[in-house]
DNA sequence: GGGCATGGTGGGAGCGCTCTCAAACCGTCC
DNA sequence: GGACGGTTTGAGAGCGCTCCCACCATGCCC
C-alpha cells in the first residue's frame, strides 16, 4: 500500500483560524454554507481559496460512514463487452453521473468465480457505498452473490428470472421497442416478417422475441432465426432465413450489428433493401448505423441515459435507507426511420 | 453523496475486548501479527472471524495518510480504446497487480479539455495514492497536466519529446520487436521490404518505423506506407504499396489489425501469403492472429504484464517517497512466427 | 539476588472532520 | 426595559484506527 501523496495540506483547522471564526463554522461554509452569514461565508470561502484546501475524504468518512464511491462490477467474461459499444456508452452514463453525484467509481474486476469471495469481501467491506451490476446472462451467479453482500445495488438490464426481485434495475423497453419495429413492418407492408433473435439466455434478446411474437402472433417458427449478436451471426442468420423462406419480405434483427451481417448477405443475394426485404435493427449504434447502405431504420435506446438512471436509482436507494426500494425503470425506445424500412 | 452502508459494523476495539487484549494489539495481529505472541494471535483472529471484523478504510486511511486507491485516467478519445483489445488487456493487468497490492482501482473518465480541472482537482485532493496514464498522442495535454498535480504517476507508452521526462514509463520494445521483424523477413530472402505505419504521433508508431529504417537504412521511401492502425487503412495501403512498389515481397506491418487488412488486400489481388509477399504484424493479438489465412507471424508484447508493471512502477514510486525517480521499463518482444512469414 | 537488556503489551494521543448542544446574539413585543 | 423566540456561532465529543511510548514480565549476567 501506498505513501503520503503530498506534503501536508491545510486542515479545515487553519481555514477557520485564516478566516477567524471556529472550525464548526469553517465546515458549514465548505459543505454548502446554509446557516452561516454572508460575511463570514465569505471569508472563509476566501481562506479556502488562498490556502487550497480541500476537504480530507477520509477523515470525513469516517464520521459520515459514507464514502463517496460507488463499485462498478464487471465480470470477466463480459469485459469483453468493453469492446461492445454499447457496455462503453453505459459505463460512460454511469461515470458522468458519478461525477455529477461527486462519487468515484471504483472498477471491480471479477476474474472468475474463484474471485467471489474476494469481490464478496470487498463490497460487504464497507469501501463503496453501493454498487451496479450487469446482470447479462441467465446463469449468472454474479447478481446473487453481490445481492448477499446487502449491499445497495442496482442492476443495469431485467435479471433473469430467479434473481433476487428487491434489486431494482434498469432496463430499456426491449418488447416495447419490438412491437414498434414489428409494427412499422407491418405497415409498410410487409407480410412475412422474420425475426433474427438474440442469444436466448439474455433478458433483452428474449423481451425483443416476444416482442414480435405480441404483433405477430401466429407467425411461423421458420420466420425465428437464431443469432448471436455478432455481424457474422446475422449474416448467416439472413441466408438460413432466405433458404427457409424465400418470400421474407421484412425483417427484425435483434441488434443493428447482426443487421449489418443481414445486410451484407441480402446484398450477396443481389436483393434489394428495402424494396424486396425492409429490414429494422434495434441499438441505434452509431458505429453501425452509419456506415451501413441504405442507412439502417432501427430501434433507440438511449444507453447513456440507462447508465445515469442506473446511478440516481443508486443514489436515491442510499438516501433513503429506510424506506421501501425504488421502483426498476425501463426506458423508452423510439423507432428512428431511415432507408432500410 | 450516500449513506451508511451498513448495520454498524464491529469495530477494532470490539475485537480486542472479544480476545482480551488491547485495541493495539489486536491491531498489530489485523496487520499481520509481527511481534505478538502466537496464543494471543490465534485469539484475536478468532474474534476478527467471529465477528466479521472488517478494518474501516476511512479511519485507516485518517492515520495512515494512505488511500489504497490508484487512479486510472483515460481521455474520452482514447476511451474508444476500450474497444481496442489493447487497451482491455492493459487495464487487466493493471487491474490484477492493483488487486494484489491491495489498492483498488478508481477510473478516472475525462471528457475533454473542459473537465481537465476537475480532474487536476481530483487528483490533487488526495483521493489516491497515484495515477497511471497513457500517452497515446503527442499532442496530448493529459500528462501535462497530471503532471502539474505532482502526484506520484507512471504512464503506459513512452510520452512524447517534450512531455515530463521525470515521469516512469513502460513500454514494449517498439523499435527493438520491428528489427526483429524485418530481420526476419530479410533472413527470409525478401529483398523489397515495405512497412505499413501507425499514425506518426503515436510513439509506439513512430518507433516501429525507426526500427524498420534501422535494419534498411536505405528503404525506398516508396516503400513505406502510411495506415492508422485500422483493418480497413492495412487493406488500403496494401493496395497502394502494391501500385506503387508491384516487387514488393515482404511487409512489416505496424499492427496486426491493418496486417489482416494487407492479407485481405493479398488475397484479392490474387497473391500468395507468404510465397508471394511475406507478411509480419506487430501485438499478437489472438482475436486477429488466430482467424487469419495463413496464421500471422507477428511480434508479441506482452500488453497484460505492462500493465502490471505499471502498477509495480507507480508502488515504487509511492514506497521510496523520499528517493530517486524509479527508471522506465521497457518490456522485450519476441518473434512468433506462423505461416504469413 | 539485584541490575539490566529484551521483547511483548496496553494506554493514550491524535489523524481531520462532522454534528450535537449550549451559549451568544439579535430583534421584537408587551 | 425586560422577557422571549429565533438565528448564528463555537466548544467539544467522538468516528475507528495507528503508533508512540511507557510499562511489565521475562531471562540473563555479574
């Protein structure tokens, strides 16, 4: 463990003996000043000011008991997400309302169930103040062993079925957004409409399948097609889909990286989009949706804003200790209407 | 900011009137028992396990002077980087050795020269014990600016000319690993040797290019190409190398993202990896050298155990407070060759 | 057998801050 | 003019921990 970082820095002591008042007052005036008079609001602020004080984090912990951080967990498996622009846009939204919420956001690393008791360790520890988690996969055992630790967490995306339901989450309107998509299709007039789904182990790729299912109710489970969110994944989606049914005349793609892929193979079949095939994603990732031709019609969701929802929902838990957990959110999603559909 | 926790948690001095003994010795045992007699060891930890003693950081820290926490500054527009498997490796390790060392890792996300001082304020305000940055363009203000702080930090990459040469760093052996690389291709037989370049204000970069003009001091300057490190610029200056230089007949390329780029540009050009045009790439990355057709020979750095001794640099550094500045370390690279060269 | 190192232990101060509580102050009203 | 209510202010008690230092057993030597 680390050394001193600097030299000695001023004490709220020698603030309030520069400004002349006492430090109770001193204190007052650094944590927002309500109840002190201008006058001296002032001239301690200005003895804060020539002085550079700043506050010591821990000595006010350790009367506060709280600790102005906030863990952001992240299992191994899924840092390969990093790459996945839409874990970045989040933990970005998590990060800037950290910020806004003057907490720190402390990245904890899960290596693999043998680290479990480290990070169980860790978070019932009393370092963080609370914590989020992503809760990616069914079978995950990460959402339980953070949910024994008791302490104040938030999931980003529905935990599956079975996780503890006291955990508030955050979530975007992935049947909602579906049924948009779907709906569009429909109206565009399309009449055998696909879906290439997600992995089915994931919450969103399961809420978006039903989704469909809610506007197309009796549609033919050869029109269901099996991705995995990979470009790849949706392109070999596409083909088995054109194989199967040759009159596919619209379809859902569960994320706009496998529509990409779907792309590419109804471009390869010397198809037309989206005169013979409209085709819809679901993300709107800019990485994507800007590079694909025609431009791709897709589904919103506003990522960055989950990340910060996420974080308020936090803060709100750890303010109101007592009372009842707050609600889970899920966020709109819009259908954003370019050439593809 | 968040509250409480927790229930109250026990505290040393329960834990001592549990083993009956003092707060101090009690302590002593908590941070590894120097100088008290086994029987009271085995009492105190018996009271620590049964109580679920967990030391309060805060008030440790009060004392100590110490945080246990290091920050780990990323610029937005490197945050991208995160999708670059490079990156994710680094902070792997960064994150494993801080692990070890008991600190935790608190992720400093700047958005922008707007945001520099509320970094430069956070990093001088004694929340950590150090920084670890990365210095990935020239025109970088980051170091700089860190730098200011004089907090006790380590970068990842050699900063450019100009940046503060008191601060350690940690690099692979660019220029080193390139000589290697075109060696190879000379041994080979090759006798056009092109190089494919990382942007040039990247120092990894530009020492890949001095490494190649190291070994062919009089290279054709057509033979020197200008990518930045995408997939999609490897294919293109492949293809421009191949207008320009059609004899070419090795390439050391900077990356092994713009390699696969220049095989792919190989390929279409109907030219045989290596017969025709042998090929080296430079990280060894799996996810890239593992799909290639032939498999890419390529240099290894090894990235994960940077970022671990840039955690044991910046320990240093923080241990011997008083002392000289620990020296920068660069890590060695090794030629793996597979079937492109 | 008393003096003296030696290593083990406990007492207690204090890290820098917040927060309760009582004192001091002000203006108002009877 | 004094009592009273309300607002500011300051004194002081900790928060939980580490670490200095005095203390106390030992064991050893002369």
């Amino acid at each position: 463990m680390p050394e001193q970082t600097a030299g000695s820095r001023p004490t709220l002591e020698a603030v309030a003996a520069r400004a002349g008042v006492s430090r109770a007052t001193a204190s007052r005036v650094v944590n927002g000043g309500e109840g002190v008079r201008p006058p001296l609001v002032d001239k301690v602020r200005q003895a804060v000011e020539e002085l550079g004080y700043v506050p010591n984090h821990a000595a006010r912990s350790l009367v506060t008991r709280r600790n102005g951080a906030v863990a952001v967990v992240i299992a191994e498996p899924e840092m390969r997400i990093f790459s996945d622009p839409f874990f970045e846009q989040q933990v970005r939204g998590i990060s800037r309302e950290l910020t806004a919420h003057d907490s720190q956001l402390v990245l904890l690393w899960v290596e693999g169930p043998g680290d479990h008791d480290r990070i169980a360790r860790y978070l019932g520890g009393g370092h963080v103040d609370g914590a989020l988690a992503f809760s990616l996969h069914n079978d995950d055992e990460l959402p339980a062993l953070i949910g024994r630790t008791k302490i104040p967490m938030v999931f980003g995306g529905r935990p599956a079925a079975g996780a503890d339901l006291t955990v508030p989450y955050v979530d975007a309107d992935n049947r909602g957004g579906a049924r948009e998509a779907v709906r569009h299709l429909v109206s565009r007039g399309c009449r055998n409409i696909a879906h290439i789904a997600g992995p089915r182990d994931q919450t969103s790729a399961q809420d978006r399948i039903d989704g469909y299912h809610d506007v197309l109710v009796d549609a033919d489970p050869d029109l269901l097609c099996q991705g995995d969110f990979t470009e790849a994944s949706g392109a070999r989606a596409m083909a088995e889909l054109l194989d199967r049914r040759p009159d596919v005349d619209g379809v859902f793609v569960s994320n706009d990286l496998m529509a990409s892929g779907a792309l590419r193979t109804l471009r390869e079949r010397g198809l037309r989009v989206p005169e013979d095939v409209a085709l819809v994603g679901f993300d709107d990732m800019v990485s994507v949706v800007g590079t694909t031709e025609p431009a791709l019609t897709t589904v919103r969701q506003d990522i960055e804003g989950m990340g910060r929802l996420m974080v308020r929902l936090l803060m709100r838990l750890l303010n109101e200790s007592g009372g009842a957990a707050p609600a889970s959110v899920i966020t709109p999603t819009t259908l954003v209407r370019r050439a593809s559909a």
